[in-house]
C-alpha cells in the first residue's frame, strides 16, 4: 500500500477587482446572467459565463423547476449552450457567480459534481484545458486552471 498525497494548485483573489481586464469582464458577464436566473425554490441564483476562441461569450443560468431534479445549473446550460451553438469553438474560460436572497454569499462558490463532470467532458473533447474562475456575489475569487484541479480522479471516455 501507498500513501499518496495529492495537491491543487489555485489563485484567490480579495475581490474582482483584482481580475485582469478580460476575466473581470467575463466574470461581470457571470453576474449579470445570475440576475436573470430562475430559482424561485432554492432561492439561490448562479450565472456562468463562457469565453470561447472566437471571442464570444456564451451566458447560463440556474434553471429551476417544481418537479426535482428537473432542473440545470447554470454552468451546464452554458457549456451545452455553446456546444450546441458552437460545437467547433475551444472553451477557454468559465466564470461563474452565485448569489442567495436569504443572506449575503460572501464565498466562492464551485461548480456542483454533475457540473464539473460536464465541464471535464468538454476538456476532453477538446484536449485543451479550460480556466475556471468562480466567486460568492462578493469577496474572494478563485481561479483554477484546468478543471482537473477540482476534480483529479476525473471520468472521461478513455475509460470506456
């Protein structure tokens, strides 16, 4: 038997305002899709912004519905969105923003499993990292750069 121990490497910024230009850009684009999002049962809004090679940015938001778990997280309506409508474009970044109307999200806030098992299917098919930054609607950002940094026993097809 081995021990092996396993590290992430992250970047975590105070705020958004310590973004460089394009991520803080992409991350405000997050926000503003979060205000639309539908989550009149959870009350806990997400929006995900996606940057694509060409330079386009492609929205999503948590999608709710009254029969569970019908429902989609915002970052899969994103990367299904510009799979659907791009399905020739690298995915090279993700921002994504959550906010709760029954208290103040002051930290970051992480893709949930099913999505980052989306996201890790488009890394693979695209053999090509993808950048992911994600906060409360406030505070602390964090940047990974590769999906593998949140999910290092990954599932893609080579296993099948």
């Amino acid at each position: 038997m081995q021990k092996i121990q396993s590290k992430i490497e992250y970047m975590l910024f105070e705020n958004i305002d310590e973004l460089d230009i394009n991520a803080r850009y992409l991350m405000n684009e997050a926000i503003k899709a979060r205000e639309k999002a539908y989550a009149p049962y959870s009350n806990f809004n997400v929006g995900a912004a996606i940057l694509l090679d060409n330079n386009k940015i492609v929205l999503g938001n948590n999608q709710e519905n009254a029969a569970f778990p019908s429902g989609l997280c915002a970052e899969r309506v994103a990367i299904y969105n510009a799979g659907a409508n791009y399905p020739e474009c690298t995915i090279l970044s993700i921002a994504i923003s959550a906010s709760s109307s029954k208290h103040k999200v002051t930290n970051p806030v992480g893709p949930c499993g099913a999505c980052r098992q989306s996201i890790a299917e488009y890394e693979h098919k695209q053999k090509q990292a993808i950048e992911i930054y994600f906060m409360g609607e406030e505070g602390k950002v964090v940047k990974v750069n590769a999906l593998k940094d949140l999910l290092p026993f990954g599932f893609d097809s080579s296993f099948l």
